[in-house]
C-alpha cells in the first residue's frame, strides 16, 4: 500500500514497525553519545526540536549558519556510525518509491516534545539533490504539512504517525515542508514525544 503524495514522493506506512524495537534501541546508543541539542539559527532564535546525527555527516545549525560536518560540536567527536538497521531500512524505502543505489551518510535525528514545531523550510544544504530524503516517524502523531517550490504555495497536511516512512526525491526534493505545533498525547514506547529522523546523501 503505497500512498503517493507528490510526483515523486510516497508514503509508506507502519514500513518501520517490524523494527521499531531495534531503531529505538539504536536510537538510546546514539544519545548516549551525542546527546540530543536545541540548536540556534543562523538567526539567533533556539529552535524547538532537539537534533543529533548519525553517519559520516552530521547537520548543525549555530549562529555561522546551517551545514554539515564529520564532528559534533558538542563533544568535538566524530557523529555516532550508522547502524545497519538504519541503513538497510533507507535503502530499502528508497528502492520502493523509485530510487536506486541510495547510499546516505547522513542521518539527522529530530526529537519533539508537545508544542514544538518545524517551521516551513526547504533542505537545501546536500551536495547532490537528485538523491532522494527518506524520513522515518516514530512516537506521537504529527501533522506534516507539504507545500511546493514556492513558500506561498498552498500546502497538503500529512498525518505521520509511527512507523510511517517517507520518501522524497526528484522533482519534489525542494518542496517546502515542516511540521505543525506538536499536539498532547503519549505514545507506550516512547512517552510524550515525537522522533523523526531523515536519511540523506550530505557529501
Ligand atoms: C520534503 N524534518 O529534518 S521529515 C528536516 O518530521 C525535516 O522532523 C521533519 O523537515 C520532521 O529537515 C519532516 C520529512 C521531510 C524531510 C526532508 C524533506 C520532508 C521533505 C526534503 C524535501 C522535501
Ligand atoms: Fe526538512
């Protein structure tokens, strides 16, 4: 059951629950060692979610502005490896909607908490978009809003809710998108929270 959402954008729902164990594991290793962060725009302003990376390359945010680097800068250490249910799991939902031999090394890890938001935005900052975004939702619902290549765009509202996974590429890759204010609810995994993270080829 794949759920189209843009030219070549899909959903593909509860694709992450046969592992939502192990990628909730591997998520508390990777805390352990890079902490989750709010970070600050390039704007001054602390941004509502909580982030850390994994893989070769990580994404920050600080008052120099947005990119990405090979070291935390919280701890000055390499981002924690990715682990291979994270990749597998990638590589396989981009195969599904189309995209061949995606190879990310670089994985952002977004924690929300009730009341935090992602306000509309473009990901603009890989090297190579003609590789696709794959992002998997874990935890409370979240209302993710999808515009298009102009921010006054009108934009469609996606449930995510855990285990949904989607996948972005192509003519979609600069669409603009966030996520709205985070709603009360607990999820029996994870608590009042929501953890999304999103695979990409940085490099
Ligand atoms: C559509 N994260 O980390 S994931 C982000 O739920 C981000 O935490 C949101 O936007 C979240 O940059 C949304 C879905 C997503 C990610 C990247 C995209 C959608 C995208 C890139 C292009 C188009
Ligand atoms: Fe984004």
């Amino acid at each position: 059951p794949i759920e189209i959402i843009g030219e070549q954008s899909v959903v593909l729902r509860q694709f992450a629950s046969p592992m939502q164990h192990e990628l909730i594991a591997a998520i508390d290793q990777i805390v352990a060692q890079a902490p989750f962060r709010q970070m600050i725009t390039p704007g001054g302003y602390v941004m509502s979610a909580a982030m850390t990376n994994c893989g070769s390359l990580g994404w920050i945010t600080d008052q120099k502005g947005y990119r990405y680097q090979p070291l935390d800068p919280s701890t000055g250490k390499p981002w924690p490896a990715m682990p291979a249910v994270f990749e597998t799991l990638a590589i396989q939902a981009a195969a599904l909607a189309g995209f061949d031999h995606f190879k990310p090394d670089a994985c952002l890890i977004n924690e929300y908490v009730v009341g935090a938001k992602m306000s509309l935005h473009q990901d603009k900052n890989e090297r190579d978009m003609s590789q696709p975004v794959v992002s998997v939702s874990l935890g409370i619902t979240a209302n993710f809003l999808f515009g298009g290549v102009n921010r006054q765009d009108k934009t469609q509202k996606i449930l995510l809710q855990h285990g949904d996974v989607v996948v972005w590429g192509g003519v979609d890759r600069l669409r603009y998108h966030g996520i709205l204010p985070l709603k009360a609810a607990s999820h029996p995994l994870l608590g009042e929270r929501r953890i999304n993270f999103t695979f990409r080829r940085a490099g």
